[in-house]
C-alpha cells in the first residue's frame, strides 16, 4: 500500500506557524533597516519597484491564491508605514 502524498494535519500546522515564525522575523528585520535607512526616499522608491515586481510574479503564479496575495500586501504596507509613505 502506497504512502498517502498528504501532509498529517499537525505537521502541515507545525509547518505553517514556522513559517508565519520566519517571515514575522524577516519583517521585523526590513523594519529596522528601513528605520535605519539614510535616504529613505530613496529606498521607498526602490522598494516600490521591487514590490511592484514581486505583486506581479505573485499575481502569475497559478497557486498563488487571495490569502498569499493578502499577505505580501501585508507586508509591503507594513514596511511602507515604517518609511512614512502609507
């Protein structure tokens, strides 16, 4: 009998919180580069091409459902807020 391809609900949990865990980390740390940041204006405007860059590849991706979507944007306006341009 073949093993099933699926993920034990708890492992897909333990999965999803570590990630959540990696990427509250990640921003936290783009929080404080951009507090840190000579010319903010500068890299806000470098940083909107980017993001615009990667909504698009996200916009692409046929798995890439609302909820990943939701929180890039979530993200990139966390970020925005820090720089002052939200």
């Amino acid at each position: 009998m073949a093993k099933s391809m699926i993920m034990p609900p708890e492992r897909f949990t333990h999965s999803t919180l570590y990630q959540m865990g990696e990427i509250h980390g990640l921003l936290m740390f783009a929080q404080a580069l951009a507090r840190l940041h000579s010319d903010r204006d500068g890299l806000l405007r470098e940083l909107e091409q980017a993001f615009q860059h990667g909504l698009a590849s996200l916009e692409n991706l046929p798995e890439a459902g609302d909820a990943v979507i939701d929180g890039y944007q979530f993200v990139v306006g966390a970020i925005r807020r820090v720089l002052g341009a939200a």
